[in-house]
C-alpha cells in the first residue's frame, strides 16, 4: 500500500548538506536507506541503501520484500518481449531479481534480462552510454542472444537527476527502434519535479517503493582518494574467460551453483559478492536462509566513500576484474562473529590475499 508521507529531513555530511522531501512511501526512509560522504568530485554524497546487499550487510529475505514490492509497480501489460535491463554494478542482482519476480507475478515467459557493465568481452558491443555522476562512467552493454525488445524495463537502486537513463534509454531506442514503451524502477527516486520523463525517447513510466526530492549543497570539496578518481572513471576491465551470468543476456533467471562443494556452516555467515557479480551469491544466500541458517549479503565496490555515517567500516584492496582500481568493502567488521565467504566469477588467485586475511574468508566460485 502506498502511503503518503510528506516528510521533510536535512542530514549534514563532511562533504555538505542533503536536504530531502519524501513526498510517497511505500516502506519507510529508513528502512530503505542511509547516507554517506563519498570520494568523488562530482557527487560528494552516496545514498546508502539497506535493502540492496551492496554496502550494507542485508538479509537475502529482505532484498526479496523490497524487490516483490518494487516489481508489483511495474506495469503487467508492457509490449512483449519485454527487457530488463540492469545497471552495473549496483543494480546487477536488483535487476535480476526484478526480472524472476516479474515472471512469476505475469507468468509470461517472454520477459528477458540483460545488464550494463564496466568488462570487455569478446562478444559484439550493442551501444555504450556515460553515467555522468559516476566514479565509473563508462557502461557497456552487448548485443544479446534475446529476441528484439519491444519495451524496456530499466532498473537502477535509485533516480537522481534521471540523466543516466535518459543516456541509457537513447542508446537503447537507437539501436532497437521498434521500443514502444519504457518503465523505469528504482528503490529510491529523488527526482519528483525534475521533469527527465520528457526528455526520454519513448513514453515513460517510474515505479519506486519511495519518491520524493533530494537536494545537495556542496560544502568541503571532496577530493578522490589518492587522486586516482580519473584512472577510476575511465577504467574497464577485460574479461578473457566469461561465463554468461546477464551481461550477454538470459532468458529464463538462473542460478547454477558454485564450483565444488558448499562449506560447512557453523554458524551466522555472511556471503561478499564481488563487484557485478552479486546474483547468484544473494541467490544461495536465499537458499542456506530457507535451510534455516542466518546469513546476510553485501558486495564489494568501486565506489570510494568517507568512514562515518553510514560507514562504520571500510576494507581497501585491489580489484579482481584486473583493472588496478581501488575496490572496497564497508560494514564488514571481522569482529560481528560472522564467518565470511566471498563469491566470485573470476577465479580465487584474482582475490587479493589481504581481503582474505581481514575478514578470514573462504572463496567460493562460479568460473568459466
């Protein structure tokens, strides 16, 4: 049920000043999200979200809540076939989960998914587009095995200023004309008023579990940690070896298990996915949870953020796709009593040894 919420909050970070207006609600402020200072010269802020299983340790049970809810927004009839499309890396597992539960609540089978990243493959590039605002900018998106689209569904864990989409929804019309109609689904969208639906090239419908506005004002400059913010944001990953988990397209969702045998659990867990790859560890997550064991999720980043706020923890190594970007972990503490498998597709020696060491981790793969 939506619910009117009209509440006004003005939250101070090192970097300036949020000042937010919820305008509707279907779950509350804070149980979808926190704020946090980042590293970036374009955006000194980082919503912070408590439902994604990104920067916050989440149970898989409420990802699946606020994913079920965000999906009943989006419209049933949508001109089939019907693409989902992910935006990476934050929005990868959303984007698939939002693509399962739009199956099973349709029972249509002609609703595929696809999502954006930051890795070259060797397969044929269908367009690129630019995240202005992003430590990371650059997205890529291949030309998947998949019938063309008839209509889209974006999804992304929040709107700002709805300029990314715009980019993503004039790439993706121009390169799939026929695109009658487009819906936009996001946890958070701060965008109330800022009119991006008519700049998009198609007609547009958002659905989020809140809305409202967000406006910053930029106090201390935040400057990128260890100046590499520009080697951040030009950077891509090459992926030599690549099993296809969404980044070339899938039709029915899928969730092969990992290499070898699961390890034993003894007791509370929590699963790290790696950078885009958050899937299929939010989906074994789901099953230990049903087995009856306490497991939360969260994710490595490429997102530098300050400590404080909702950063109570930050872990720094080196990035396993090979790009030699900084990549981070917050909210991990090693002393929560959590035993902690780290998820990955890239194979266990691109792992750096000190991630491992700081959380005393296990490694779990789903390789090529």
């Amino acid at each position: 049920m939506l619910t009117v919420a009209n509440a006004a909050r003005s939250i101070a970070l090192p970097t300036g000043r949020l000042d937010i207006a919820v305008e509707e609600a279907a779950w509350p402020l804070d149980s979808l999200c926190a704020f946090a200072a980042r590293e970036n010269p374009k955006r000194g802020f980082l919503v912070v979200s408590r439902v994604l299983g990104r920067h916050l340790p989440t149970p898989p049970q409420v990802m699946r809540q606020s994913v079920r809810d965000l999906a009943a927004r989006i419209p049933a009839d949508l001109p089939g076939p019907v693409l989902v499309i992910g935006l990476a890396e934050t929005a990868v597992c959303l984007g698939q989960t939002v693509h399962e539960e739009l199956r099973r609540r349709t029972g249509r089978d002609d609703i595929h998914f696809l999502h954006s990243t930051r890795q070259q493959l060797d397969a044929p590039l269908l367009c690129r587009f630019e995240e202005p605002h992003s430590h990371a900018s650059a997205h890529l998106i291949y030309r998947p095995d998949l019938p063309a689209p008839r209509a889209l569904v974006i999804v992304d864990d929040e709107i700002s200023t709805g300029t990314t989409l715009c980019n993503l929804a004039d790439a993706l019309v121009a390169a799939w004309p026929q695109v009658e109609a487009i819906a936009v689904a996001a946890l958070t969208d701060w965008s109330i008023g800022r009119g991006w639906q008519a700049r998009m090239p198609r007609p547009t419908q958002t659905a989020a579990l809140l809305s409202g506005r967000l406006d910053w004002t930029q106090g201390e400059a935040a400057p990128a940690a260890d100046a590499a913010f520009d080697m951040a944001a030009a950077s891509l990953g090459r992926m030599a070896r690549h099993r296809n988990f969404g980044r070339l397209g899938i039709d029915p969702p899928l969730a092969p298990a990992p290499d070898g045998e699961v390890p034993a659990i003894a007791g509370p867990l929590r699963i790290v996915g790696t950078g885009e790859f958050t899937w299929l560890p939010f989906r074994l997550a789901e099953q230990l949870v049903e087995a009856g064991h306490d497991v939360v999720v969260q994710a490595t980043s490429r997102s530098p953020a300050r400590l404080g706020a909702a950063m109570a923890t930050k872990l720094r190594f080196a990035d396993n796709y090979g790009t030699g970007v900084p990549n981070y972990l917050y909210n991990a503490d090693p002393a929560d009593g959590r035993a902690t498998w780290i998820a990955h597709e890239t194979g266990a020696a691109t792992i750096d040894p000190a991630l491992v060491a700081a959380l005393d981790a296990r490694l779990i793969g789903w390789t090529a």
